[in-house]
C-alpha cells in the first residue's frame, strides 16, 4: 500500500519566516486553526446565553474521544482531563496502596512534575525511592540505562515511573520490556508522555499502561493549562484529589444538583479537575487533536526522520554525540559537542534567530513538522 509521506506544515502556524523554532519541548507554536478556535471561545463567553447547560459536557467528550484515539484505546472512559501533569500525578500517588519497605523507581533527573509527589510519598510511607542513574559513559547511554531500569525492579518494586522519551535529552526508554519486568513483580507502570505524545507514537492497547499523563502544550500543539490522563481499572474506586459536581452521577441535570448525588461517573471521570469544560482551552485541545490525528505521529516521525537523517554524518563529522536512533525520537533529541557550552554559543543562536534549550551539557533540539533540513543544518554550522 502507498504511503503518503508528510509535507512542511509551517504554512498552517504563524511563525516567521527567519524564526528556526526548534525548542517544540519547551512550548509549542500555535496551529493557526488552534488560535481561532481559542479567539471563538473567548467571544462566546461574552454572550452566555449562548452556552447551554449541554456545552458543559459535549466538548469535553469530544476531546476525550480524539485523545483516546491518539494513544490507541478505544476506553474514553478511562481518559479524564487535568491541569497539569502534577495534578494527575497527584492523582495516582493519592491512590495507590504501600507498604513500608516497598519502593518506587524512577529515572534519574525526570522533569520535577513527576518527582516531587513520589519523594512526599516515600518520606511520609517509609518507602524506599530509587533513582536509577544514567550512565557516565556515551558508548550504549540509552541500552545501558534501559538495563539498569529493568535490573532495578524486583519483588519489593511497587511502582516504576518514568518518561516515555526523557525531557532533558530525549533518550527514549523501552516501555514494553518494563512494563513485562512490572507485570512480573506486580508494580504499577505510571508514564509522563508530555515529551511524546502528539508527535511520536504510544500504544496503550499495547503497553497498558497503568496511568498515563500528558500536559496538553508540547506536543499536543494545544494551549497551556489543560491536559488529559489516562487511568486504568486499578484506580476505578480510587479518591481524587479533588470532589467537585460535575464528576458525579446525574450532574448533566442542573435541577437536582443539589440532590448531592455521592457515587462518581464510571471509569476515570473522577479524577477531571473541577471547572473541567474548559470552554476556550477544550475547543483549542479539540482543534489541535484534530489535525495530529490527520497528519499521523508515524508520518510525523518520518518526516521528521528525513530531515535528521542527511545531518547525521555532519554531527559525526564534527564529533557532536547523538543518542542511537534506536533509543530516541525525531522529534527529540540531545547533542553534546565535544567543548563546554557556554554563553557565546548561545547567544551566537538567537543572533541568527535559532532557539533551543539547554539542560545540564546537553543541547536539547526538538523540531516538528513547521521546520525544514536547512533549518538543522544552520543549527549544525553554528556549532
């Protein structure tokens, strides 16, 4: 069958022409259909009663779906939406069942979201958190640190959370052979997918993941505040961290609201924040779902593929070290030349208008479908 290959989309984001964006890790630019979506919502909120007690209920569903489909599961019950990804962390650690001595695992250096609560929790439990390193060497960085993940987990392991491709330098962690290593031992797998969900694929149908959450700004091109999350049956009688109306049965009828119905919507509606309708950033989320799901995250990593791969030997050639293509994405990668990075190389890119981050000694690049291969080969000549 003939596969269509994905073309440049910078026509579709109101990025200027001598803007080489390749910071999409750090927030993404606004898809032009995104942006109106936003400035509809945003009027309509002017005109109430316009917004029937339905609209309180139908978008949201809608982004559910679209979501679901993004990942690939076919239970929009078990999405909900959150603010944040320490929210739906929160979420999780909340309701999850220790013992003392039992451990956590995670990566080293995760994004703070996806520290903080597990390191609450062990303190106040007694738990034990193990950070599993990666490793001093750049020969096999990527395997070695897979490895070094799945020789952590044993009987005691209660849960492993880590990122689907890490935030700092895109190393791409084997979820399949950990999540059978947590299977094994009975752990929970929880999955931060802000780095790659939206632009690289994720099989839930396939990983099962316990819970999976993802802030809606990266990847998902959608606006800042709004995310989704999945939760699996284990936390389906769960207490969120929050009790407000509209996760609870009968809340589509206003009339008896105040019948104070107890028991939650099936599945995982009990752990969407409160004022979830989201009247200007669900239709923004929706927008932006919509057009990833036509343009494809495979397609969106082989286009990206295509314009990393005539850059590869440069990067060699110039002894600037990129992680194997077998533990990282397209769409996010770290280069470490062989100097120190300093403030002359950096601000030697926003002189020629060429924006990425930097984290700890790597230079963190994250192109999407908006850049071109001479936007990384200018990247590749300022180093």
């Amino acid at each position: 069958m003939y596969k269509k290959m994905l073309t440049n989309q910078k026509h579709q984001f109101s990025i200027e022409n001598d803007i080489i964006w390749l910071n999409g890790s750090y927030m993404s630019p606004q898809l032009k259909t995104v942006e109106e979506a936003g400035i509809a919502a945003l009027k309509r909120k002017s005109k109430p009663w316009t917004i029937p007690p339905s609209d309180f209920f139908n978008e949201v569903e809608e982004v559910k779906k679209l979501f679901a489909r993004l990942i690939n599961t076919y239970s929009t019950n078990r999405i909900s939406l959150i603010p944040s990804v320490s929210y739906g962390i929160a979420n999780v650690a909340r309701n999850i069942q220790f013992q003392k001595g039992d451990e956590i695992i995670l990566a080293d250096q995760l994004f703070p979201s996806n520290y903080f609560i597990w390191k609450k929790i062990a303190e106040d439990k007694g738990l034990n958190l193990k950070m599993v390193k990666a490793p001093e060497t750049l020969s096999l960085r990527a395997q070695k640190w897979n490895e070094e993940i799945l020789n952590a987990i044993n009987s005691k392991t209660r849960v492993v959370s880590l990122e689907h491709c890490h935030w700092a330098d895109g190393t791409r962690f084997d979820l399949r052979q950990i999540r059978e290593a947590t299977k094994k031992v009975g752990a929970l797998m929880i999955i931060d997918g802000t780095q790659s969900i939206g632009a690289h694929p994720f099989d839930q149908n396939e990983i099962k993941a316990d819970a999976l959450v993802v802030a809606g700004y990266k990847w998902m091109l959608g606006p800042y505040s709004i995310g989704m999350a999945y939760y699996s049956e284990h936390f389906d009688h769960g207490d969120p961290i929050e009790h407000n109306w509209i996760n609870k049965l009968n809340s589509e009828v206003f009339e008896k609201l105040t019948d104070y119905e107890e028991s939650f919507k099936p599945g995982a509606a009990r752990y969407s924040m409160g004022e979830q309708s989201q009247f200007i950033h669900a239709p923004m989320l929706h927008a932006s779902l919509t057009q990833l799901l036509a343009w494809g995250q495979n397609n969106i990593q082989d286009y990206l593929g295509e314009l990393l791969k005539p850059v590869l030997p440069i990067l060699h050639e110039k002894n600037i070290w990129i992680e194997n293509e077998d533990y990282r994405g397209n769409h996010l990668f770290g280069l470490r030349p062989n100097y120190k990075i300093d403030s002359n190389l950096k601000n030697r890119l926003i002189e020629n208008k060429v924006y990425v981050s930097y984290r700890s000694d790597v230079i963190r690049v994250s192109p999407n479908v908006y850049n071109t291969e001479e936007d990384l080969r200018k990247l590749v000549s300022l180093l």
